[in-house]
C-alpha cells in the first residue's frame, strides 16, 4: 500500500485552518499504542540494511538497534546515509535489503502510516508546524478529538478535551510556552522545536526519531530540546537523534552509532569513547586513533545493553 510522505504536512495546514474555520469535521482515525516498559529485547533492531538511489547506494549492510529508555545518537559526516536510515525507520523508503525486527517481532514497514502504527515517531528537520495556528492544534494536527453527537451525526472538534491533554503532556514535558493557544509562529525556535517533539509523543510511541532537531537552534534553545530529550528516555522511550554536533550527542546520548560513506562504522558507549575516537569513526582515521588512545576499542559489535 502506498502512503503519503512528511512532505503532505503543509497542504493539511491548509486543510486544517479551513477545518478550524468552518467548524465541520470528519471522522478521524486515532492509533494508540500502549507504552511498553524497558526489557532485554531491542524496540528496534536492524540488520544487514541496504538501501540504493540509483547509482548512489546510501546505505550498505548496516546494523542498527536501540532500546527502551535509551537515546542512541546516529553520527556521520554528510551524505553518510544518516537521514535515509531514519526514513527507512520511518516508512518514507523501503529498503531493499536486510532484515528489521520491532519489539522482537520482524516486521515490514509499510509506509509512514505504517511506521505511526508499530509505534515510531519522527520528527523531520524542517518542523513541520503550522505557524498560523496555536499549540494545540499542532499537537493534534490530523487527530483532533471530536464530541460525538450520536451516530451517523456529524461531531464537532472538542476543544476542551484537547486543550486538557496539551496542557498535561507539555506540563509532563516540563515544556514552558506562554499558553497552549499561542500561535505557533510567535513562539522560540527552542519552544517551536519543543512542541514538535512534544507532538511527537502525543499517541504514545516507543520509538523517537529526531533528524537534526537543534540544527538551527542557539547554545541555551539547544540545551532546552536536549533536556527535553532526556525526559523522553525518563519516561522509558527509546530515542534516535541525528546531529552534526558532537558535544549535544556526548551530552544527550547513551550511545553513539556512526555511518560512513552507507556503511556501519561502530557503536560506543558514551562513557567508553572520546570525541576524537567518534571523529576517527566517522572520517575513517580510527587506525591513527586507536594509537592515540591505546586500550580504548575503537570498533565494536553493537552492544546489547
Ligand atoms: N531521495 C533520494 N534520492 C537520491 N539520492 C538520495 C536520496 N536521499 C539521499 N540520497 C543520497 O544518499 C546518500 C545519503 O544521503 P543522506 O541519507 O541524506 O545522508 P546524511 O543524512 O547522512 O547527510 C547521499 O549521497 C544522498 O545524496
Ligand atoms: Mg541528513
């Protein structure tokens, strides 16, 4: 079955404002997913994973995993087939190779839609809200909550309930914002990129993907979105962050994985490696690394945490 990618988003602004406007709905699907709590089997494991764009083969046997309560930053120099790994993850590119297991269960993940209902959330580089409206209307952005009338009668969106559940999942957060029904184009870059994680917890996921998601944020917004991410690992989520920065992963992660040119080049333990060893792994200078650092492995299998 095909589905439509993130990019749909903005159109569904629109849609969205006229929905708002003119008061009529339409039944809209919920998916729920029970949080499951922190065990020995990863949320998810990868194996073997290729992915080709014509002549350019993005990704090439790669072996990934992470798991409950854990924040597992994905690190490589650009075009080492970070973002493709994680739209992979995301249903937005099928993969053509390798397998993916899914709370120990393999799975196929079939489009964005399919991605949403296993549990995986993700939250894109370029945001996604919708700066015309408020808070909660981007939290709820395509599942609004609506007052059912009686049956077969066309429901109204239920603003209260709404407003009920963003004020209790951002108070969760300890996400701090003016007010739930400030318009989202009034707020921070740190609040904006807040709510956009924020939203992506609303349905209960198990997996967090952020591509970026301090790229374009100053020193104290970045510590803001980090602290954020911290919370969601307290709260038993496993979190997949890219970044070019280095010291945001060190501060954030519980391990680091690194691509090279599309291929596997070792996951650490934050706490077992340096900078230089992680920049060694993603430039492929480990030789002259591991001399630098001797007893310290540079390259290792994925851990099981
Ligand atoms: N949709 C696509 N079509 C063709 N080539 C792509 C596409 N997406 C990514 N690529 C290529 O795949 C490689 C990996 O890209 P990407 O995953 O975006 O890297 P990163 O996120 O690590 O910078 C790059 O060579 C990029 O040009
Ligand atoms: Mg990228």
């Amino acid at each position: 079955m095909q589905h439509g990618s993130g990019e749909q988003i903005a159109p569904h602004c629109i849609i969205l404002t006229l929905l708002y406007n003119s008061i009529s709905t339409t039944a809209l699907l919920i998916v729920e997913n029970d949080m499951t709590t922190a065990n020995a089997t990863p949320v998810l494991e990868m194996r073997g994973i290729s992915k080709r764009f014509g002549a350019v083969q993005a990704l090439q046997n790669v072996d990934f995993n992470v798991y409950a309560g854990e924040v597992v930053g994905l690190v490589g120099d650009n075009g080492a087939g970070k973002s493709t790994l994680v739209k992979c993850i995301a249903g937005i590119h099928p993969i053509d190779s390798g397998t993916i297991q899914f709370e120990g269960r393999p799975v196929t993940i079939n489009g964005p839609k399919g991605a949403v209902a296993l549990g995986i959330s993700t939250v894109y580089q370029d945001l996604a809200l919708c700066d015309n409206l408020d808070v909660v209307a981007n939290l709820y952005l395509g599942r609004e909550e609506i007052h059912k009338i009686a049956p077969g009668v066309v429901g109204t969106i239920d603003e209260v309930k709404m407003e009920k559940r963003a004020i209790s999942v951002l108070r969760g957060l300890s996400v701090s914002i003016p007010s739930v029904r400030t318009l989202i184009a009034s707020l921070s870059g740190g609040q904006r990129q807040s709510v956009a994680v924020a939203r992506s917890v609303m349905w209960k996921p198990k997996l967090v993907l952020l591509d970026e998601p301090t790229a374009a944020l100053g020193v104290a917004q970045t510590r803001q979105v980090l602290d954020l991410i911290a919370r969601l690992r307290e709260q038993g989520l496993a979190v997949v962050i890219i970044s070019h920065n280095l010291e945001d992963v060190f501060s954030v992660a519980d391990r680091i994985t690194v691509l090279r040119l599309g291929r596997f080049a070792g996951t650490f333990g934050v706490r077992d490696v340096t900078h230089e060893q992680v920049v060694g792994a993603i430039t492929g200078a480990e030789f002259g690394t591991l001399e630098s650092y001797p007893g310290q492995p540079l390259m290792e299998e994925p851990k099981t945490v």
